[in-house]
C-alpha cells in the first residue's frame, strides 16, 4: 500500500515491539535485584539500602531509572504513532486490482498488491478490532465475504471499509464524542450503556431495565438512531454500532457509569 499507511503501521509496530523489549528487560533487572516486581518491594528495598548500606552499589537501581525513562519516551512515541496512524484510517483506501470473484459461498474482492502480514496486525490493534470478524474478511490478498451474492457482497464490503473509517475517527475525535454525550439528555448514555452490557435489545427491553414507562424511549431511540452513528436496528432490535461501543467504554471510563441506571434485570420477570 503506497499511501503511505504500510509506513505508519511499521512505525507502530517497531515502536511497540520495542516497548515491550524494555519492559521485558526492567521487570527482568527489577527481579534480579530485588526478588521481585513488585513496586512496593522495591520501594521498601530501595530505603533499605539507602538507610543501611554503604555507597558502592552495582549501579542497577541506576539501570532501573534509566529504563524507565526510556519506557516513558517510548509509550509517549507510541501514542503519536498511533495516532497518525488511526488520523490515516480515518480515509482508508485499499489496494482493489478492481475485479469481483464469486466462489461458491463467497465473493472475493483480491487486491493489486498484498497488505503484508505486520500492517494488518497494526490496523487490528488500534482499532481493537479482528479484520476477519463479521462475514467480512481482510486478509493479506483480499476482502472476502461470506455470502454468495455479489450485490450483497458489495453492499456488505462498503459497509465493512465505512466501519473501519468511522472506528478510526470516533478515536481520533474520542474526546468531542464523550464531552457531546455528555451534555445530551441522560437517557442516551443510559440507552448506550444498556446495550453495552446485554445486546441486542428492544425498546421495551431498553426501558424496562432503564426503569422508565413503555413509550419513554420512542422519540429519543430513533432519534439516536437516524441522527448519531451510536446505534443500529435489525428487525424490531437495537444494539451498539462499534463507534457506539468505543464512545460509551471511553464515558465510563472518564465519567463512571450513567446516572439513573438501574440494575439489569431479566425480560419478562
């Protein structure tokens, strides 16, 4: 891919691959010279020796700081390379060589040139995702979906790539999202939490483990659903769109759990 999207998903990995040689190297030196990995060991053996030992030491709680340090710049490095990399993502375009191959229960879209095996694990790590999930496979040669209609293939392949893009975006914009649902009527955050926890569901279901009357979520609920890229519906069930899931994980994570919510309960009793 000469988009330059294979560079900053190399960039990532050697960053990452390099990130967990130091951390592998100071839990190994942290062992060595307190017996442990403990921090709390380390603190106590640290004024241990600073209390009852004379200033002739090996010099490894030196090495010990060093590599932290060095562990410090790489996790910050990491974190804009990520960032560049998922900034990229956000308008991916893959290699098609622009030919559709149907064999027996799949559609075949092959690419004009191999994604190489380290890119792919790249674009699954920042996006917390598997490229093979979903009836729609990204491999190395191709995106291959699972069905035996080329229209439906299609359909399902825009529908796989816009996914990704809107993965990538809703990381990259994941501060905007949380501070906009934020500020949204509560039972928006309580709807994404609920169906974060038990997917999919139906209004009724939303609302009675929301604890509110039948009808209380009819406005609010499709509103959502044909304004804001949290939800999606099949039949008469809501459940969580992955930018959905990403925004409601980083809620809770910055903000705790909605207010109001109450404890899920089970359908019908």
């Amino acid at each position: 891919m000469k988009d330059g999207l294979e560079d900053k998903a190399d960039k990532y990995r050697s960053l990452q691959e390099e990130l967990e040689a130091k951390q592998a190297e100071l839990q190994e030196i942290q062992a060595g010279t307190f017996g442990t990995d403990s921090k709390n060991a380390e603190k106590r053996a640290r004024e241990f020796f600073s209390n009852a030992s004379r200033d002739v030491g090996s010099g490894r709680t030196e090495k010990i700081d060093a590599l932290r340090d060095e562990i410090s710049e790489l996790e910050d490095d990491l974190t804009a390379a990520k960032e560049e990399l998922l900034e990229r993502l956000v308008d991916v375009q893959f290699p098609f060589e622009e030919v559709i191959k149907p064999k027996d229960e799949t559609v075949e879209f092959p690419f004009s040139e191999p994604i190489p095996g380290e890119v792919i694990k790249a674009i699954e790590d920042v996006l917390n995702e598997d490229l093979k999930g979903d009836n729609v496979a990204i491999t190395t040669d191709a995106l291959i979906v699972e069905t035996a209609d080329v229209e439906e293939a299609i359909g399902m392949a825009e529908d796989r790539i816009e996914g990704i893009r809107a993965n990538a975006g809703t990381k990259v914009d994941i501060d905007e999202y949380l501070e906009e649902l934020r500020e949204r009527d509560r039972k928006v955050a309580l709807t994404l939490h609920i169906l974060h926890q038990d997917e999919p569901l139906t209004k009724k279901e939303i609302e009675d483990r929301m604890g509110v009357e039948s009808g209380a979520l009819r406005g609010q609920l499709y509103y959502v659903l044909d304004n804001d890229p949290y939800l999606k519906k099949s039949g008469q069930e809501f459940s969580l769109t992955e930018t959905g899931r990403e925004v409601i994980k980083g809620y809770v994570e910055e903000y705790g759990e909605p207010e109001g919510l109450e404890q899920p309960q089970e359908v019908g009793g």
